[in-house]
C-alpha cells in the first residue's frame, strides 16, 4: 500500500531547526560576511521549500487510489482537510522561496546584511508556524493511514459483515489466517481486518471481518460502521452476513434482519447469510453454525466457496461446481 512509505511529517519547529542547523554549517565556509549572510539565507529557504515539498509529494495522489482507498481515507481522517492542508504545505514552500531570494538579491546592494539575515529568518518562520498545525494534522493522518491493511483486488473476496457482537470476528479467526480480537462487548472490530485462506490447487481468497453495522440512517452511522459498509460496497465479490437468533449479541433479531435486507439492497452481489451462536438457539431457513464449537463453519465456508466458481468460471454455460468435486 502507497500509504506504508509516507515517512513521519516534521513539525515546523523540526523543519527549522533543520534547515537552520544547515545553513549554519555552511555560512562558517564563507569568509566574507555578506557573502555568508546571503548564502545562509538562500540556503535556508531551499532547504525549507524542498522538506515541505518532499511532505507533499510523499503522500499518494488520492484521486488515483482505488475507490475503497479514497472512501476509507474520508472516513478516516477526511480528504478535504487532507487536501486543505497538502495545498497549505505547498502555499508555504513557495512563501518561503520567494521570501528567501527576495531578501538574498536586496543584500548585494544593503549596508547591514545581517539585519536583512536577522528579517528573513524571521518571515521564513512565520510562514513555517503558519502551516505548523497543517503539518500536525499530516503526521496524524499519516499514522492512521499507514494502519489501513492491504486488500488485493484480483482475490476473491468474501466481506463478514453484520450487526455489533454476532460472532464475525469469531468466523474470521477460524477460517482464516487473521487473529481478530474477540471480546464478549459491541465493537470490539474497529477497522477492517484482512484474513487469506488457502483453497485447492495453491489459490487463495480473501476474507474480510468488519465492525458492527446498527440498522440506521445512513448518515447517522459513525466511521466505525461506514467503514464495514465502505468494505461491503467496494471489496466484496460476496457477502456473509452473520444473524444471531439468540440475542446474546444485545441487539434485537428483527433489527439484525432489517439491516440485512438493506445490504442486500445496497449491492448487487449475493449475499449469503447464516445464523451464528446455534449452541444456544438456531433458526429455520438459514444455514446455521456456532463459532462456539465449531459446528458448521465449514459448511458455511464451503458454501461462499461454491460463488466463487460460480462467478469465476471460465464457461458461464458450466453448471456450478458439486459438492463432490470439493
Ligand atoms: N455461545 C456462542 N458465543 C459465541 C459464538 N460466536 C461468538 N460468540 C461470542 O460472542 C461474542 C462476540 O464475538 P465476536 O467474534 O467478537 O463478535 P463480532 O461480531 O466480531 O463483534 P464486533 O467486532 O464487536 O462487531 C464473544 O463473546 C464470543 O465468544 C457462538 O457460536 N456461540
Ligand atoms: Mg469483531
């Protein structure tokens, strides 16, 4: 992922205190002290404008992400306000340019050189501090984004989605190489989680555990959920939906349904839906498995399995694929 490389954003302090060390190292070569006042501030502003240049181009062109990327980075840290502040950074690399060889030509014809030095620093970091709360904003997004895991868009892919505490992340740890945390309380999921599971002939899919997703208005949803739905809508070939018909998920089956029969209309993608926690209660019509001892799992897996040849396979005209062949 493009966002793994962004190296850690300095703050403005830093990128003075950097520059400044530089220049100074360098204005000791000179002899004469005009001379030196000019190059120290020459180099300070080239240095200044080529750190926040190389902030700015650091972080990827968001318009040439994958959609699933650029949904995420909005929910995540806004792209707005990402974009406000790369083109701040730009504003103030090219502010401190135009101040530092503005005042480096107005020294060949000034009596006191040093005092021009002493004014341009000055306005130099002035502009720096402007952009300081930018360049914060950039070094927490950057962390945030360097977190997002790697999806692979030629896997098949199966998204787990469903309400708060149903038993996702539970799913996901037994078919997959993902080690989701599991906790008896909703939202335990945060963000999305990237499991891989070998199937016949070395090939592999792609399994994807979400967070909760509550049966509300969409724009009431916080990033936690539009995350699961962001995952569901861009990523998916297929979606599992977990119900819990015992209710010891604390939310109300009725509600667990309501919400799939929204994803359901969202996509256009089959949804395959199974009821999980079945060593407490089970229900008719649904594939069923408990999480718990394992009853199940497999069979469910087995049945995301069955869409995959169904949408991958070379000849449409082919009938899907038996349980024997498996
Ligand atoms: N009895 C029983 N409990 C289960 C089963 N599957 C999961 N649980 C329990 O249900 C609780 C929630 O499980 P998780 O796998 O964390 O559920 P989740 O859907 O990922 O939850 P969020 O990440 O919060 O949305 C945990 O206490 C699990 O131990 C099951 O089949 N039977
Ligand atoms: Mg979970």
């Amino acid at each position: 992922m493009e966002f793994e490389t962004i190296p850690t954003v300095p703050t403005a302090d830093e990128v003075l205190d950097r520059s400044l060390r530089r220049a100074a190292a360098k204005k000791k070569l000179k002899i004469n002290i005009d001379r030196a006042n000019e190059e120290f501030v020459r180099a300070v502003a080239s240095s200044i404008h080529d750190k926040l240049k190389s902030v700015v181009t650091s972080f990827p062109s968001f318009e040439r992400l994958p959609p699933f990327y650029q949904e995420m980075t909005d929910i995540l840290v806004s792209l707005d306000r990402l974009k406000r502040s790369l083109g701040a950074i730009t504003w103030a690399a090219d502010q401190v340019r135009v101040i530092g060889s503005g005042y480096a030509r107005g020294m060949r014809s000034a009596d006191d050189t040093g005092l021009l030095r002493r004014q341009a620093v000055a306005r130099i970091a002035s502009v720096v501090h402007q952009v300081g709360d930018d360049l914060l904003f950039l070094n927490d997004a950057r962390n945030i984004l360097r977190k997002l895991p790697h999806v692979n868009e030629d896997e098949f892919t199966v998204v787990v989605a469903g309400y708060p505490n149903v038993g996702k992340s539970s799913f996901i740890r037994l078919v997959s190489t993902a080690e989701p945390e599991i906790a008896v309380y909703p939202f335990t999921t945060k963000g999305i989680i990237v499991g891989h599971r070998d199937i016949r002939r070395g090939e592999r899919i792609q399994l994807i555990d979400t967070p909760g997703v509550l049966e509300r208005p969409a724009d009431e949803r916080n990033p936690i959920e539009r995350q699961a739905v962001s995952a569901i809508i861009n990523i998916a070939d297929i979606v599992l939906f977990i119900l819990d018909a015992s209710e010891h998920c604390g939310y109300a089956l009725d509600d667990q349904i309501r919400l799939q029969e929204e994803i359901q209309r969202l996509v256009d993608l089959p949804v395959v839906t199974a009821v999980n926690k079945v060593d407490i209660r089970g229900m008719e019509g649904y594939p069923a498995m408990s999480t718990l001892t394992g009853e199940g799992v497999e069979e469910v897996l087995d049945l995301l399995l069955r869409y995959r040849t169904d949408t991958r396979q070379v000849h449409p005209q082919e009938p899907p694929q038996s349980e024997t062949r498996r």
